[in-house]
C-alpha cells in the first residue's frame, strides 16, 4: 500500500521568511499525482499546488513551489515571503493515476507564522 | 459557484447508534469520495462514488457504506457506532472525466466543511 510520510509535525517560521515542508512517499508505481492541501484552523481543506510525477519540471504557484525528487521519493513544499494567512495544517497527498479519488495523505504538519 | 456542502456540522450520538451524513458536490462534478479524519490516524479514504457507483472502497468495515443518488448528492451512514468512530468526515467532489478503468482522468478534490461526529 501506498503511504506517505510527513516527519515534522510542526513548523514555525517568521513572517516573510521562508520555509519548507517535507513530504516522503512510497509507491512501487511511476503514474501518480502528488499534492499539497491546507487546512486552516475549522476551515475546509484546499489545494495549494498539484505535481504530476511524469513532469520533471517542479511545480510553482506564486509563493509556494516544490521540490520534487521522483527517485528519491520526496516532495517538499516550499513557501516564500509566509503570510499570517499561511498558518494552517499542511497535508501532503498521493494518488496513484489509475485509482481515481483515492488519495493517501501524510499526517500533517501544523505551521505557525510568527508576525 | 457553491462550493462542496456536508449536513450536519455538528452532532452527537451515542455507542449503538446509527447516522447518516450528507454531501452535495459542486454543480457538475459526478465524482463524490468520503474520508475519515482523526487526530491519531490523520485522514482516511473511506470511498468514492461516480455516477451512482461505488467504484473505490477503503479499508473500513462494512458498518460504513455510502450511496449517491442521480443529482450526484451523496450520503454515508455508519451503523451500529462506537465510540472510535468519533472524527470529522470530510466529503470531497472532483471533476472526473470517465468512469471505470485504467487511464482515466480525475480532477483536483475540492472539500467541504465536513461532518464533526462526538460518539458517547
């Protein structure tokens, strides 16, 4: 079974500074999606960014990009010039291209951005 | 556009017990999928649905099952509840193209608010 690991819990990082997120994945399969969702405190979740493994080139989304290292398995968020508004719960997710919706998620990481 | 809308927010029932959560998707997306968060086991995949067919099932026990209806609306029930069974359950609508087999598309998840169960 596919699983996804996010080892820091938590996070903090001074407003305007940057920081980065990890994301490490298993998976025996070369067609996934990877993703990155926020959570903000009793608000639903939304995509930040979106990664399709067969492109080598590393997403970006205005202040937030990733590092995607495909045969490393890892999938690190990164988050430029952090905006109070960034401090949420961060999930990283995968989904294999061929099951659908069925996305496995990492546990999380709660990021606090200090002002 | 409306976004994803789950009913009720909030409730609380007791061990036993049975409940039915419901989903409405965004207008236009046939695909609806159920995940169970909680604080010690993150977020779970329960199911998915596209157009009325449960085509993607996780590994709960068959005191969880959901169904959709031609609207795409969808609801999910857990029977005989327990105390475990205490979580937010999220409901998530997608765009997807087709329906069944390999090379499929299927679009980004779009959430709801989701469903906070309290099981006494």
């Amino acid at each position: 079974a596919q699983t996804v690991t996010q080892s820091q819990p938590e996070m903090s990082v001074q407003e305007a500074e940057t920081v980065t997120l990890s994301c490490t994945y298993d998976t025996s399969e070369s067609d996934y999606y990877l993703f990155w969702y926020k959570q903000p405190p009793s608000r639903q979740m939304i995509l930040v960014i979106r990664q399709e493994a067969y492109k080598q080139q590393n997403a970006t989304e205005n202040r937030f990009s990733v590092n995607f290292q495909k045969a490393a398995k890892s999938f690190s968020l990164k988050i430029s010039d952090s905006q109070l508004g960034d401090a949420a719960m961060y999930f990283c997710a995968y989904r294999y291209t061929y099951t659908g919706n069925q996305f496995y998620f990492g546990t999380g990481t709660s990021l606090t951005v200090i002002p | 556009k409306a976004g994803v809308t789950q009913t009720p927010r909030y409730l609380i029932k007791t061990r036993g017990q049975q409940v039915t959560l419901s989903c409405s998707p965004i207008s236009g997306h046939r695909s609806v999928s159920w995940y169970q968060q909680t604080p010690g086991q993150g977020l779970q995949f329960l199911f998915e649905y596209f157009s009325e067919t449960q085509r993607n099932k996780g590994n709960f026990p068959g005191r969880f099952s959901g169904r959709q209806f031609s609207n795409s609306r969808s609801e999910m029930n857990v029977s005989t509840l327990e105390l475990g069974d205490s979580a937010l359950y999220l409901c998530a609508s997608s765009l997807a193209t087709a329906s069944g087999g390999p090379g499929y598309a299927a679009g980004e998840l779009f959430f709801g608010e989701g469903s906070r169960l309290t099981v006494l």
